[in-house]
C-alpha cells in the first residue's frame, strides 16, 4: 500500500486489508455535494456506505485526508475501480456546497496539484488528460460513463472548468518544476457565504446529457454518422464546448473501432472531418465502451457530428452525450 505523506492518515478497516489491489492508472477527482472536512467523509465512509474514495479534501487549509492506500481498490468511480487486467483508479473526494456548484477555493486547488504531482512521481501516472475511460492520466468523474452507473455531473460545470484551465495545467507545471501562477482566492471561501453570480463576460456553461439505447449498426470499413442526440446533430452553432461521445458496441472479439468528430455547414452540406481517433478494441466479451472527447467552437449554421469506422461490423446498443456548452 502507498500512502500519501501529504495527507492526515485516516485508514478505513475492513476495507483498507480486504480488498483487492490495484496498480493506480488513473486519478479522478469528484465533489461529494457536502460542505464537509475530510474527517467528516472519512465518518461517512465508515458509518453510512459500502463505497469509499481514496483521500478527501475539506475546505480548510491543508485539510486533507487518505483513508486507504493508493494500491489498494476504493469503489467511487464504478468501472474504473479495478479493471481485469489489475489497473485501477485513485479517487479524491472534495467538500462542495450542497449543489456543487461552487468552485474549488485556493487551498483545495493547492490540495490537488500538490497530490496530483504525488501520483505523478510515485505511480508513474502520465501527465495528460484520460482520452478513454481506460486511458492512463487524469479527470474527473463525470468525463466518462463507465466511471459513474447511474451518471453524474459531479465535480459540477465550475469545477470542470477549473480542473482543465488551473488545475491540470498547474499539476503538469509543478510536476515539470516549473512554478504556475497562483490562483486568486475564490470569494467566498467558505461554504455559508453566497456564491456570487458569474460575470457577463465569463458565462457560466449549460451542462449537456442525454443518452438512450439503440440499435445501430455499422458495416465494416465504412464511416457510420452515430445520432448522439435528438437528431443526427449532436450541437448547434453558435457556441463553445467541450463534449465526450460514448458509444457501447458489440461484435467479433479483436475488432478494431475508430471515431472522429464532423463538422457540417447546413447551407452547403460541406464537412470538416478530424483525423480519426482510435476508440479500441472489441475484448474477448464482445464489447467495447467507446468514449472521444472534443473541445471546440461553431459558428451560426454549423453542426457537430459524430461518426464510426469499424474493421468488421458491429452494432451500436447503447449512446451517451455529455458535456459543457458556452452559447454565445
């Protein structure tokens, strides 16, 4: 077990011996839409659920806690627990007001880089951000369905945009030993003080999600539009966003998928295409959870697609969109 010098040592039993190892991959960072301190969720954990994270992140300065070792399986993030082949995920639960719409204030931030470097040098994970839902790097836990059964918004769309514009980056700079710049202190710092509303030139984003299962299918070596929403279009321009597409295929074991983004103007029906992305390989229980992350920006009449190319054809059971919207 590997345990964390940063943090007060706050060991779950049985769990903490009964459960199986992992070799860490991943971090995925949540908020436990309370306004907890890491004691708090370590009683939670203990008292009230069979699930557990590893560490947990209060508000106060330096208020961090881990409550079972890195090598060892914690159940916060569904799919990404323990995979078969042994790698799992290190789960940080973090304090929120009782909405999580607040964002992380400047000693959590601190909190998560200062880990987040940790994994980095003790477990070897990569300083990128997951492109899958079995990628190596780091998130957060509403990236990807198989992290979440039920589905989550959890860190909620404040603290998305500060895990990919502060956090993240300042995790990469310290790693590299290179020195970010600070983030200002949120107002309010603490969770009994109102949240002031976003500014007019800093929208806050809609948070996307919708999914539903099907029946799709796609024949071998021919690019497939997938339907992620309502209709074939999965947004309309004008916005900015960043949106991941899933998809559950089935099909013939070492079946190769790949994905890519389009965008259509309407009036002309021209296409902007990605480079395909590869989504995997159909594993010997015939399934494969496909999950391909694009940021961008639309202009009015443009719509965002989404496609499939697979080497032998499968079909399509299951879709899921998700993600952050800026309409302009």
């Amino acid at each position: 077990m590997a345990w964390y010098p940063g943090a007060k040592k706050l060991e779950l039993q049985p769990e903490s011996d009964s459960q199986q190892a992992i070799r860490p991959t991943q971090l995925i960072m949540h908020s436990i839409v309370a306004d907890w301190d890491a004691r708090r969720t370590y009683e939670f954990w203990r008292d009230s659920t069979n699930l557990e994270s590893h560490f947990g992140i209060g508000y106060g300065t330096k208020d961090i806690a881990q409550y079972m070792g890195t090598e060892t399986r914690a159940d916060a993030n569904a799919g990404a627990n323990r995979r078969s082949d042994g790698t799992g995920a290190i789960s940080v639960e973090t304090a929120s007001n009782s909405k999580a719409s607040d964002p992380w204030n400047a000693s959590q931030v601190e909190e998560l880089i200062r880990l987040g470097v940790w994994a980095h040098q003790r477990h070897g994970i990569p300083l990128r951000i997951c492109r899958t839902s079995g990628d190596p790097g780091f998130g957060y836990h509403s990236m990807f369905a198989a992290w979440s059964t039920s589905g989550t918004a959890c860190p909620g769309p404040a603290r998305i945009r500060q895990f990919r514009e502060v956090v993240f980056p300042g995790i990469v700079a310290r790693a590299k030993g290179k020195t970010p710049e600070p983030e200002k202190p949120s107002k309010p710092t603490t969770p009994t003080a109102p949240v002031p509303p976003p500014k007019e030139d800093d929208p806050m984003p809609d948070l996307l999600t919708e999914s539903s299962p099907i029946r799709a299918e796609v024949p071998a070596g021919k690019w497939a539009l997938l339907a992620m929403a309502k209709d074939s279009a999965l947004l309309q321009g004008p916005c900015s966003y960043s949106v991941t597409a899933y998809a559950t295929v089935i099909g013939t074991p070492g079946t190769r998928v790949e994905g890519r983004y389009q965008d259509l103007t309407v009036a002309t029906k021209r296409a902007s295409l990605d480079l395909p992305m590869d989504a995997g390989m159909i594993g010997p229980d015939g399934r494969l959870d496909v999950a391909l992350t694009r940021p961008g920006k639309l202009a009015s009449g443009v719509q965002l697609r989404f496609e499939l190319l697979a080497s032998a054809p499968v079909t399509v059971t299951y879709r899921v969109l998700r993600g952050l919207v800026w309409r302009n």
